[in-house]
C-alpha cells in the first residue's frame, strides 16, 4: 500500500528455501496438497527463518534479493507463489500480510 505519506510499501512473507529445484517443485506439492507451512519450513529450510516457520517479518520494497522481491509483492496475502531462484537456491513464498 502506498501512501502519500511516504510509508514505503511493506509485505510480509514467509519462506522455505532449499538448495535443490527437484525438491523445491515436490515441496511446493505437498504444500498445495495441504502439508503444513510452518511444519515444513522448520523442518526442510535451510534458512536461518526455517526455525521460525519461515517468517521473514515485513520489509519494503528493495530489502530482498529483486526475484525475490517481484514475486513477494505480486503475492495476495495468503497466497503461495511458484518455484523462485535466486542465488541462494529455490524458494517458495507464502505471503502472510
């Protein structure tokens, strides 16, 4: 939401990353299949967010890396995107605000 404020505008998302695309795309199954979130993310990320269900918290536009950043803030919340890769490996995002 922007604002003629100057808030910036701020998303917040939850994340699973892993290093390989094969699981990332099996995951993001069992994830539109009904596994659970949080479960998965504390047990599979190999993010240091893994141990908090994935929770990144709310950032700004700019403040991830940019594939990461265009498909967070495309997201509606609740919303589960695509396999995305960055540098870091693949991710799944589930907006949660």
């Amino acid at each position: 939401m922007s604002s003629l404020f100057g808030k910036k505008e701020k998303v917040r998302c939850s994340h699973i990353l892993v290093k390989d695309e094969s699981d990332a795309q099996k995951l993001l199954l069992e994830l539109k299949d009904g596994a659970n979130f949080v479960g998965k993310a504390k047990q599979l990320s190999q993010c240091p967010s893994g141990k908090n269900g994935g929770d990144l918290g709310s950032f700004a536009r700019g403040a991830m890396v940019k594939e990461f950043d265009a498909v967070a803030f495309e997201l509606a919340p609740g919303e589960l995107s695509e396999v995305v890769k960055t540098k870091f490996g693949y991710h799944i995002l589930l907006r949660t605000e």
